[in-house]
C-alpha cells in the first residue's frame, strides 16, 4: 500500500514560506482538484497517477520517494 507524506510536505513547506496554503492554491498551481487532493491527503490506500505524482513533487520541490512511502499491505500482516 502506499502512504502519501502529502499533510508533511505541506505543513514544511508552510513552515518555511511562513504562510497557511489552502488546497484552492495547490490546485490552481498543479492543476489536480482539490477533490483529488483532499484523497490523495486523507484516504487510505487512495491510488492516484503518475502526472498526479510529478506535478506534486515539482509543486512541494521534492522526489517521488519523498511523496510516497510504501507500505505493506493491511491485508498481508
């Protein structure tokens, strides 16, 4: 399963801009809505694309690696 550090990299870079950043301006920035924003923060196991992925990573300035966290699956444990 993949976990995505999407709450992180937004609470860090809102710490180092000094500034509150709202879904509205990740969409507007990357394109992705903020329906699919708001999945890929806070639902589990949420699968999303590979253009998703990119423009996440160029917006919070990051790797894929550093997006996303591979996890095992619930269902394996």
């Amino acid at each position: 399963m993949i976990k995505y550090n999407f709450k992180s990299l937004l609470a860090d870079k809102e710490f180092r801009e000094d500034r509150k950043i709202k879904y509205e301006e990740i969409s507007e920035a990357t394109g992705i809505s903020r329906q699919t924003l708001s999945k890929i923060a806070g639902v589990r196991g949420y699968k999303t694309n590979t253009e998703n992925i990119e423009k996440l990573c160029v917006f919070f300035n990051c790797t894929p690696d550093q997006l996303m966290t591979i996890l095992p699956d619930p269902a394996e444990k």
